[in-house]
C-alpha cells in the first residue's frame, strides 16, 4: 500500500506526522485490495481540513473529508468515516461471493 502525506500551508511536528502515518497503517485490516492512501491536511483561518483518498482495486476511489477547529479532530472523523466505507466496500465483496 503506497501512503502519502501532505501538509499545505502549515508545518506539522514530528510527533503529529508520526501519530498520522501510524493511524493510516491501520487501514491494511480491509485486505490487500487497498492500493494506496493519500492524506491532505490544510489549515486556514482556524479551521483544520482533512481529505483521505483511497484507492481501492476494483471499487475506484473512496474520498472522506472532515473540517473541524483542531487537527486531530479532524483527522479521527475522516478517519471514522473513510473507515465506514472501507467497511461498506469489504462487505459488499465478501457478500457477494
């Protein structure tokens, strides 16, 4: 699974990168079809955005955005809902067969 990071506007800690990889790490759980996951975080004005994309083999691609007033908020709801659809994805297929 290819993972990318990127930070627009705004340096993020070590720390914080490090908690960010380690929360994506755990997306392997819904099977090797996960291709590669991408993390765009931006920061304006008080306001945190987190985007995710996922690229999932066979079922295009799954996109779950969250904007709150801090980071990590942001970052546990998009995670909470590109969670939800990876799950939606996985059923469907294991359903199905």
């Amino acid at each position: 699974m290819n993972k990318q990071i990127s930070i627009l506007h705004q340096d993020v800690p070590k720390g914080t990168r490090g908690y960010i990889e380690s929360r994506l790490d755990a997306m392997h759980l819904f099977g090797n079809r996960l291709d590669s996951l991408t993390a765009r975080l931006d920061c304006t004005h008080e306001e945190h955005e987190v985007e995710l994309i996922a690229g999932v083999g066979g079922a295009g691609t799954i996109v779950a955005k969250a904007t709150t007033t801090t980071l990590m908020g942001a970052l546990d709801e998009a995670i909470d809902r590109m969670t939800c659809q990876l799950r939606k994805v996985h059923d469907k297929r294991t359903n199905r067969h």
